[in-house]
C-alpha cells in the first residue's frame, strides 16, 4: 500500500487521538541495529527509540522468540524453567532485599500494579508525584501523572494526589546549585498535609531521571534525601525505570542506582522486551506477601514462557556485546560534543544527561522562554537529514536523544553534525 492509502486507512480505521511522529509521517518498514529504513529505501540513524534497547530486530532477540514460540507458550500457573531463570536473572541485579519479581505487558501494567502493592501495604491510596511525571495510560496512571492529567483534555490533579514541583535546577521553581533542600521541603509539606488526614502510611513515584519531564537531572542529592525523607515517615517509594533501565545510564544497570537510593518497589518496561510487551514490578517478600491477602494475581499475559524467553536474550545481549559499558563511553563521548555547540549556538539553554539519555533544553532568551515551535521545527528538519529524534518537557522545547544502546561515536558524530547544520539554518 502506498503512504496515501495508509493514512486513508488509519483515518478511517484507527483512533484520532493517536499521533505521528513527525508532521509528514514516515513509512518504515525494516529495522536493524541503530537504523530505520522506509519504502523508498532511506536509511534513518534512530536516536530516540529507546525500547528497541539492544538494536532493532536484533537477532538473538527474534530467535529466542522464535524458539520459544515454536516450542510452547502458556502462561505463569505451570511450572517453567524460562520463566524462573529469567525471573532470577532480573532479581540478581537487583540490591538485596528487592527479590520478588511479578511480570506484566506493559510499563503502564507495572506501575498499576506497584501501585496496588504500595497501597495495600500504606492502607491508603495518598501518592506523592512529580509535576511533570508520566506514569501510564491507565486511570490509575493519569490520576498520578501531571503531564496527562494537568495537559489538554486533563481533568486536573485528584484529591489523593499530591504534586510537587519539578526538581529542575534550570528553570523550576528553585535554581541554580543549592536547590536540593527547597525541593526536599516541597516533599515535607506535602507529608504534613498527608499526615494530617491519616496516621497510616502513603506511596512517592517518580522517575530517578525524568523522562516525558524533559530528560530532567535532579538536582544533587535529592532524590536521597527524599526517599529517606519518605521512608522516616513511613511512606513507601516507588522507583519507575520504564524508560531509564537497563544499564542505559551507563554508570549504572538501573537508574535509581544511580541516585545511590534503594526503592521499595521497582517497575519495568519498554527496553526490557525489545519492543515485544513485556514489563515487571520487582518489590520485596515484606511487601509481596502483604499483597498475598486471598485474592489471586492472574495475569494471562505477563510471564508467559515467549515473552520471558525474549526478555532473557536482551538481558543476555546487555552483557555479551557489553552495552552498559558502551552507553557510558559513547554517551559521555556524545555529551562532550553537544556541549561544543553550546557556545555557538544561542537557541540551547541546557545540555544533560546520563549514558545514552540526554536532553537538550531550547530557549528563545534570557528569560528562558521555552522554544517550542523551533524544537518541533528542528526536529522535523533533522528527520530530512535522515536522524531521528522527538521533543518532550512540559514545554515540548527538550529535545530527546536515547537511541538503541547500540549507538556508536559513528553515529553519536553524525547527529552532532547535522543537529549544527540544522541550528545554524534556523
Ligand atoms: C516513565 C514511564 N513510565 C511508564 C510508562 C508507560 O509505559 P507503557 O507505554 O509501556 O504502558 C511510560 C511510557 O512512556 C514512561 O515513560
């Protein structure tokens, strides 16, 4: 089919409030590795799909899957050896005590689990967020993230959660070095106000580097002296890695880790599956057996022997082509050269990153304004010269880069090059 009678049929057949990717829409239609390939046989260096982790359609992933298919798929109430080693392995990375693994299909899934979990154990539903956090598309997750329900078509923040600002060291509501303890105190007041209504527990989520938020490094030291903050009180801390785990901070295999905090509950996503669904919540036997409280978790789904099988060939390509240790040489590698275009070109307020995560914050001038219409046409622009990349941030003025964990100074090279050319037509 040709790309007209595709959007004829997407029109006609899916969901408007599905959106493209760029304004004149790209039909692909081979991945390998780091690139894309569409119809009329262009070659695309993807820098932003970070679910495809260790390289699109890498082969030992379609294999595994393929094996596994060929042999059996059924679900978590048999007794699998795929299932369990994988669950094994997973937990091995994890820090001590955080040794149960639950399975789910999506990170959407994960969070709306953790969320049971940390809720059953709190006795109550109060969760302090974010602003700015994604968390899911389910009702429970929009509930929780100010980046759906505080946007077009939201219906603002409920009752039970509490949203604190941004820790955003570059333009949120505290700036500069030093801001950690006025964001810290932003989590003490929503505690009181908490503590106020009930005696009984409550549950913080939030991303050890936000993602939809703008690929946002907290300030130093915040989320360790939050988590402790949290759990002084009682309250229980949610780590979301959906986006971020993985070794794709490159210093560490997990985000949190990288923040030298050790959460209650973890949950996991996108690069975990390779792009096939596939996603979990990891807590500790405490919380997994107050969970345990008579009614059966079924998921027919999450942890059947397919979906484990691909998860066990990505955690395996992770190390056999050593990408955790890739993510931190080519990232920092990346970052160095961005930070080059810094000087010369007005229009970038702030580079940032960690590994193969980075963002590049535009603004229009000294007063921060955000560059929202120049990062969409950057991002457009980039795409004619053949690289991928998207916008996020509350203010969509960030661009994102956190391409397959297969990304080379090659390729790291090229996207500087042409995101230079791109700014300096602007
Ligand atoms: C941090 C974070 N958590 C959870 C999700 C939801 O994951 P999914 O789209 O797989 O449901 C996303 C998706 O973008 C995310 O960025």
């Amino acid at each position: 089919m040709n790309h007209d009678k595709i959007t004829e049929l997407r029109q006609r057949y899916l969901g408007p409030s599905l959106r493209f990717s760029y304004t004149e829409p790209l039909h692909i239609v081979k991945g390998k590795g780091q690139y894309l390939f569409s119809t009329d046989g262009q070659r695309y260096l993807d820098c932003v799909n970070n679910i495809q982790h260790v390289g699109h359609c890498h082969p030992k992933v379609v294999e595994a899957a393929k094996n596994q298919y060929e042999k059996l798929n059924t679900n978590t109430r048999y007794l699998d050896e795929t299932i369990i080693c994988y669950a094994r392995d997973i937990i091995e990375t994890m820090p001590d005590g955080l040794d149960i693994c639950f399975f789910t299909n999506s990170g959407s899934e994960a969070n709306d689990l953790a969320l049971r979990i940390a809720r059953n154990s709190a006795k109550n539903n109060e969760t302090i967020v974010l602003d700015g956090a994604y968390h899911g598309n389910l009702s429970s997750l929009i509930e929780i993230s100010p980046y759906k329900h505080n946007g077009p078509g939201g219906n603002g923040t409920p009752d039970h959660v509490h949203v604190i600002p941004m820790p955003d060291s570059f333009r949120g509501k505290f700036r500069g070095e030093g801001c950690t303890e006025n964001y810290v105190q932003e989590v003490q007041k929503k505690i009181n106000k908490i503590k106020m209504r009930s005696d009984t527990g409550f549950t913080f989520i939030f991303e050890s580097l936000m993602g939809c938020g703008g690929q946002l490094i907290a300030p130093e030291g915040f989320f360790h002296k939050t988590t402790a903050l949290v759990e002084s009180s009682f309250g229980l801390c949610i780590a979301d890695e959906v986006q971020i785990g993985f070794g794709r901070m490159g210093s560490h295999f997990w985000g949190f880790d990288s923040e030298c905090i050790v959460p209650d509950i973890v949950t996991l996503g996108k690069s975990m599956g390779n792009g096939h669904p596939l996603s979990a919540v990891i807590t500790t036997r405490e919380l997994a057996e107050q969970f345990n409280n008579g009614m059966e978790y079924f998921n027919s789904f999450g942890g059947n022997p397919v979906s484990c099988a691909v998860g066990q060939a990505v955690m395996d390509v992770i190390k056999d082509e050593e990408l955790q240790a890739n993510a931190s040489k080519v990232g920092a590698y990346l970052l160095d050269e961005l930070e080059s275009l810094h000087a010369s070109h007005g229009i970038i307020g702030d580079i940032r990153g960690r590994g193969l995560f980075i963002g590049i914050e535009l603004v229009k001038n000294s007063n921060l304004e955000p560059a929202r219409k120049e990062a969409h046409i950057i991002v457009n622009q980039m795409k004619e010269k053949r690289v991928l990349l998207s916008t996020d941030g509350p203010d969509h003025n960030v661009i994102k880069i956190k391409p397959p964990m297969v990304f080379n100074k090659e390729n790291a090279d090229k996207l500087v090059n042409k995101l230079n050319e791109t700014l300096s037509e602007l």
